[in-house]
C-alpha cells in the first residue's frame, strides 16, 4: 500500500533513487533483517534518513513496492514465455511462473508477502495488478465455456488472484515448502476454472485439481 506521495510521477533521478532504495531494502530482507528500520535502510542505500520517507511515505508503501517488483517479474516471465494453448495452458504457465518468482528468494520474498496484510488508511495495488497477471493469462478465454465466456473472464482474474494470494499465506507461514507450492496453486487455479471450463477440456481440470498421491 502506498502513500499518495509515493503515487506522483517519479523524475528520472528519483526513480533511481527509489530504486537504489529498494534494492538497499532487498538486501537488508535477504540478510534476515525483516524488522529493519528506516533509518537502516537510509544507511543502507547510502541516502539521508529523510530520503525514504520523502520517497515512498512509509516501510508498509516501501514493502508494497517490493511487491510490485515481484508481479513486474510474474508479467515478464509470462510475456516471454507463455504458451501457444489455450486460457487454461496460459492460466497453468503463470501458476509455475509466479511460484517460480518467489521460490526463487524465499527469506525476502516471505517478508515481503508478511508484510501485506499489515493495515493501512491508504489502499494499495496488489490485487488490481494481480488480477491484471491473471486476465493477461486468461487473454480471450480459449478452452472456456462459450455460453459463459464474458462471465468468465470478467469473475475469474479476481478469483485466481485470490487464490494464488490464499496459497501463498499458507507458504509465507512455512506450512508449504517451496516444491508444493506451485503443484497447490495449480490445484486451486484448476478448481477455479473448472465451473467455466469448455466440457472438452473438464478432464484435465479434474485431473490437475487431484493432489497427486505420495
């Protein structure tokens, strides 16, 4: 969540301000400093102790940023890799792609998604951008029922955001290892999908949604 000055257009030097920041931010996380202060991350990304503030507003609207960052990597992997199929191949391939993100650093990646659910008087932007991944995923809606189609594609991005979001609780709470999480989001996608899903392609819906047995 973000304060309404960390929502201005960034010149070209205060974003690599915020930037540099972030990255000072990232390495304190990476280090197991969760509870950092804002007067370690100024000394950190080597600026002044107003600099953060000034910048972002809060460590909550910072903590958000790093979110935004972890989505930026979601969108990219799916830009450049997703495949050929149809809504529901696309939808699986961002299932993989995102547990990807964030299995890839664990200690930060966990603090970052602790941090979410902190309260804040000023909403944030992480479902809306979540739900974005998953409607660029979805694209026309291949694979789904045409008689429900349009409902589909307008319910479902929100739901799969949801769904990831409620998967990742589980994981950030050490109650998921990094190898089950994306096999349990899939899961949930999979479930999801199933009440839009064209009848040709229920099966593999049904199939994905059965945890494998041990």
């Amino acid at each position: 969540m973000t304060s309404r000055k960390s929502q201005k257009p960034a010149s070209p030097r205060g974003e690599q301000v915020r930037q540099r920041i972030l990255d000072a931010a990232e390495r304190l996380l990476r280090q197991g400093n969760a509870e950092f202060s804002m007067r370690d991350l100024a000394a950190e990304a080597s600026v002044s102790f107003a600099t953060p503030f000034n910048q972002f507003g809060s460590k909550l609207a910072i903590m958000h940023a790093l979110s935004g960052r972890r989505i930026d990597s979601m969108e990219a992997l799916l830009s450049s890799g997703c495949p050929a199929g149809d809504a529901i191949d696309r939808v699986f391939f961002a299932t993989d792609a995102a547990a990807s993100v964030m299995v890839l650093e664990p200690v930060v990646n966990r603090a970052v998604m602790g941090s979410l659910g902190a309260p804040s008087s000023t909403p944030g932007t992480v479902l809306e951008r979540s739900a974005k991944l998953w409607a660029t995923a979805l694209d026309r809606g291949d694979g789904l029922s045409g008689a429900h189609r349009a409902e589909a594609l307008d319910i479902l991005p929100k739901q799969l955001a949801f769904g990831f979001r409620g998967v990742l609780s589980f994981w950030t709470a050490g109650e998921l290892n990094d190898a089950d999480l994306a096999p349990a989001a899939k899961r949930v996608a999979a479930t999801l999908m199933l009440g839009f899903a064209d009848p040709r392609r229920r099966a593999a819906l049904i199939q994905a949604a059965i945890p494998h047995a041990k």
